[in-house]
C-alpha cells in the first residue's frame, strides 16, 4: 500500500540496472519504457542527474509515453478532484487499485469495441471468445499500490508536476527532465487515445540530450507492436523537433514499413559493433528465482494467496 511511485525508481529500475551491470559486466545498458513505464524510466534517468551518479543508462526508448500531462487524451474524462478524490478513498482503505478496475476503466475508453461486444457476445449470448494476441495482452492488468497509483492520478494527471521546476521528489533530490542528456528515442502512435501523441511529443521537448521523434501508424498497442515482416502500419519522421506537434507532423515524411527498422539503426549507434555471445542466466549474487518468463506473469487477477 506504501510503496510510492519513487519506489518504482530507487527500489525498482535503479536496483534492476545494477544487477544487469554485475550479471553481465556492462557498464551502461540500452533502457525502453512503455506507457507509464516510460515515464518511470524518464524519472530514473533524472534521479541518476539530480545524483550525480555515473550514467548507467546509454541511450533511452520511450514508447508512447506521457511526461507532460496537460494533455491526457481521452483519459482526461477522469482527470479531475472529484473523481480522484474517490478513486483515493477507495485505494487507500484496500491498498492497492485492483488491476481489473484498471482494465475496465481504460476498455470503457472504446466501450463499443472493447466493452459491448464482448458483453453482447460472451455474455448475452454465450460465445467463447476469439483468441486474439494483443487483446490478450491488454487485459494483462495488474494491482497498483495506492500510494503510486493516488501520485499518478493527482501530482501526474491533475497537477502535472513531472514538468514543473521542483514539482518531483525522489530518494530525496528534486528531478528536473531537462537534465536528461542522454540520447532519446520517443515513439508514438497516431491514433493513440491513451497517450495523446501530441501530448508525449510536448513531453520530449522537456528533456535535454539528442532526442529523435517517431509517430507510427495506428493505436497504443497495434502501432507498437507491428512487425516489420507484416508490413501493416508506416510511420513518420522528422528530424527537427518543431515547437508544436501539429507543425512537426506537417514537416514529416511519411515512411513505409514497420518503425522498428528505423529504431534498429538508431539504437545501433549505441551498441558494441561485434556481437557476443549470450550471458548466463544470473550470478551468484543474483541467482536464477524461477524459469522464464516466471511465475509473477502467469498470475491472475485476483492474486490467491498461496
């Protein structure tokens, strides 16, 4: 219940990437976030600035993410006191935010196409589902610890503070987004209606560094994973970042093919030029807990207690 979005970072990524460097080696690792995931690496790389520690990460990939929330998209319906107040209430006396709560709340955003049908079909009149991969994957929700999840409604979401000069603390030390100086790649999908792509675009312009801005054809997951063998959704690229997305769109071109390969060659610049060989799994300082993928990924909501 208490641990706290800056958790995520000190306890979570910061300790995640110290043992990629004792496993393998590596001084500095290439990092990708998705969604919120994005927002937490962006977090930990301004937290490593605000440090003064050494860069442990070399080049970071955000897939459709939010660091500047003033405007969430149609997630915004919530996005006011009233409501989460309420949804805090509710958090705070079970402790968590039930990750099947989550899950409905994001399919109410398309309720005919990922509410309804379902209902009328499954429910109504007693069709078993079509296997379907990246439905699947977004019905894979899971519990947020209140703490975090009433930080990213309020000081996110609300009061977006992540831009605002000390409007963030983590382990202590105020972050600052400008500090970011590593390179950054920020990938967006044009019919996104969770992240707003004109929305994650305003939050690239806030960091510092070498960054590069991609916007693939269509949604917050097909757009993401579209693989270049299908040959499905383009994208376009523009290599300045204009003042406004509206303008950055309108100075792009349109490419054809999946972004993947264009993110492949940028990433390439930050990678050894020789292959090596695959490392072990693990160390003795971090011993294998469990056989890929592991067991947290093959639960289900609600967790049983074992």
């Amino acid at each position: 219940a208490h641990v706290e979005f800056g958790d995520y970072v000190t306890e979570g990524v910061v300790k995640a990437v110290s043992a990629i460097e004792e496993i393998t080696g590596q001084e500095q690792i290439n990092a990708a976030g998705y969604c919120i995931g994005g927002t937490v690496l962006a977090s930990t790389v301004a937290y490593y600035a605000a440090k003064r520690m050494k860069k442990r990460i070399k080049s970071a990939t955000f897939f459709t993410t939010l660091l500047d929330f003033s405007q969430p998209g149609e997630v915004g319906a919530y996005i006011n006191d009233t409501i989460i107040s309420a949804i805090e209430t509710q958090n705070n006396a079970k402790g968590y935010m039930d990750g099947r709560s989550l899950s409905v709340t994001f399919s109410l955003l398309r309720e005919n196409s990922l509410y309804w049908n379902y209902y009328v079909d499954n429910y109504l009149k007693g069709n078993s589902p079509v296997d379907f991969d990246l439905l699947y994957w977004n019905s894979d929700s899971t519990n947020v610890s209140a703490a975090s999840h009433n930080f990213l409604l309020r000081e996110l979401y609300l009061e977006n503070k992540l831009v605002q000069d000390k409007g963030v603390k983590i382990g202590g030390v105020w972050i600052d987004l400008n500090k970011i100086k590593i390179p950054s790649y920020f990938v967006s999908t044009k019919e996104d209606h969770i992240a707003l792509w004109q929305g994650t675009y305003r939050g690239a312009l806030h960091t510092g560094g070498n960054k590069t801005f991609v916007l693939g054809e269509s949604g917050h997951i097909a757009g993401i994973v579209n693989h270049p063998a299908k040959n499905k959704y383009g994208y376009w690229l523009n290599d300045t970042l204009d003042d406004s997305a509206d303008e950055w769109l309108s100075n792009a071109e349109h490419k054809e093919g999946s972004w993947w390969t264009h993110w492949n060659e940028w990433l390439l610049q930050y990678n050894p030029q020789e292959q090596v060989e695959p490392f072990a799994v693990g160390s003795e300082n971090y011993p294998v807990i469990d056989e890929a993928p592991g067991q947290y990924v093959k639960q289900v909501l609600p967790v049983k207690e074992s």
